[in-house]
C-alpha cells in the first residue's frame, strides 16, 4: 500500500512530509480519485447501489434543509437520450446514471402543506440547493470509489438543459446541477495533479502574492507529467499552436470563449427561481 508521502506526492508532483500521518483506507481512496469514463459490462448491484445512494443522502445539507433530489435513470432510451442531449456518449452505456439536481420545491411544498408563506426564493437558496446537490454528488463518489467504483460526474447535462429537464421530468424549482455515471472501472487512469496547497489555502487572509510564479510551477510539473497532446490544443484556429501548451494556458484558452450555457438565468427564472 501507498504510504501518505507517496499518495500526496501523486497529486501535488512536489514531495512532501506529513511526518507521521496514519494512512487509513478513507484517506487514500480520496487521495487516490481519479475520474472514470469507461465501464464493464457488468451491474453495480442494487443493495450495494441503495447504500451509495444512503451515502450521499448522509453528506451535510444546510439548516438540513435536504434541498436536492437524485434521478437515477435505468430505462436505457432515456439513457441514450440524455447521452445524447449531454453529448456524453459513456452516459449510454454507463451501468449507473443519476442526476443530482438542486431543488427548492420540497421546501415550497413543505411551507404550502403546513400553511405558511415561504419567503426564502432567493439567490441564496438557490446556491443552498446547489451546494446541498454537489455535497451529495461528492458522497455518492467517495463512497463508490471505496467500494471499487469508478465514477464520473457530467456536467454537459446543463448544456441542453431545457430537454434535460423535460426528460426528467422536472418541475418548477428543481434544476439538473450534473449527471454522474458510475460502474466497474474499464480503464486505467493517473491521479490528475492538483494546484500546489500553498494558493489554494490560505492562512487568516487571502494572499496570491506568489500567484504567476506558483503556477509557471504548477504548468511545469503538470507538462512533464501529463503534456496535453497537441490535438488538445484548444482554439488553434484563434491562437495558433504553442511550443509550450500548459494547463494555465489551456484554462485561458478555454474561457476565453462562451460555454454556451447563457441560458442558465433564464431557464431558472422561468422554472420559479427568483435570483435576487
Ligand atoms: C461538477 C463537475 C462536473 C464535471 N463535468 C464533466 C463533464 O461534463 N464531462 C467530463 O468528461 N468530466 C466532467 N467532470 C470531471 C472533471 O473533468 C474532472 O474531475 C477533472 O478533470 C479532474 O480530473 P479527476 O477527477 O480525474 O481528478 C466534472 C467534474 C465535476 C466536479
């Protein structure tokens, strides 16, 4: 088994030394994720499927609010049809699908059952609802990858979120946040290197003094570990091919142009959320 050292040296490419740190099982699963999109052919049995799901329904929820439903799809045309809309092909032949959606209207319902006003459709809430969602998609994947499991979450299910939701059959007050397949692995995958801890925590106040330097890092380690191929090259079209293609410079790239997810407000408004 990988000692803490090891494990932590995976995901930051920089050596460190927690001194004396007893590794348990949780701890290097977590280390260890890495996202999977290839599956077997094989089923995630259903008891073991119903305790993952009771994990993810144990993540914290603010004011334990709970506002968040999970849709697991299991009709494979429905399947098919939301690879489709979330141009995922793995969502088709993903033995586990579920989508965790962000949801308001229990709480609206809950208010109108016991004849009070509900007077809390604001922004707020609506980052509560999303937050509780992500919190139990994060449940769900850290239970699954203990239990050998690979998962992957989607977030393209909020790219055609209109035929999504209408697939799904979601009311007024529940939005899709992100898909999540999940099966056997099929693949192989490295531990994806993360942003060094020293600009991503920070000790009593934000400080990035060190930002440019500590990601000219960061793209160094991550380059000679993982180089983006050159069909990785995001928008040649616009900025040419680089000799030197980093992660900071294919983040750049890539926000450098709409997602083509603008219609985000909209459909939320009209789907009952009030944003302000
Ligand atoms: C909320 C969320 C949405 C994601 N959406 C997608 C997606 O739509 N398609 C995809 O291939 N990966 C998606 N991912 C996976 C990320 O690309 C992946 O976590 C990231 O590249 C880091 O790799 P790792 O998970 O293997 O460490 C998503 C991850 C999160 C947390």
């Amino acid at each position: 088994m990988a000692t803490v050292n090891e494990l932590l040296h995976r995901r930051f490419g920089v050596a460190d030394d927690p001194n004396d740190v007893a590794l348990n099982e949780t701890l290097t699963s977590i280390l260890s994720h890495r996202s999977i999109r290839k599956y077997r052919d094989e089923a995630v049995p259903d008891d073991l499927l119903r305790v993952l799901l009771a994990c993810a329904q144990s993540a914290p929820a603010k004011s334990d609010l709970q506002q968040y439903s999970i849709v697991h799809l299991t009709d494979a045309a429905a399947k098919a049809k939301l690879a489709e809309f979330a141009d995922t092909r793995a969502i088709a032949a993903a033995p586990v699908v579920l989508v965790f959606c962000g949801d308001i209207r229990r709480a609206q319902r809950i208010s109108q059952l016991r004849a009070k006003p509900y007077a809390q459709n604001t922004l707020d809430s609506f980052m509560n609802a999303a937050v509780d969602a992500g919190l139990a998609l994060q449940a769900f994947i850290v239970a699954a990858e203990s239990a050998g499991l690979g998962c992957c979450a989607i977030s393209q299910v909020r790219t055609r979120i209109e035929e999504v939701s209408t697939l799904l059959g979601l009311p007024d007050g529940v939005f899709p946040l992100a898909g999540l397949t999940a099966g056997w692995p099929d693949e192989t995958r490295e531990t994806s290197l993360r942003l060094p801890p020293s600009i991503v925590v920070h000790t009593n106040t934000y400080d990035d003094a060190n930002f440019a330097a500590e990601i000219d890092d960061y793209d160094a380690r991550r380059h000679a570990a993982f180089p983006i191929p050159l069909r990785g090259q995001l928008h040649n079209d616009i900025y040419g091919v680089a000799a030197f293609y980093g992660w900071s410079d294919h983040v750049a790239r890539r926000l450098s142009q709409p997602e083509g997810r603008e219609t985000l407000r909209a459909f939320l408004e009209n789907r009952g959320f009030a944003l302000s």
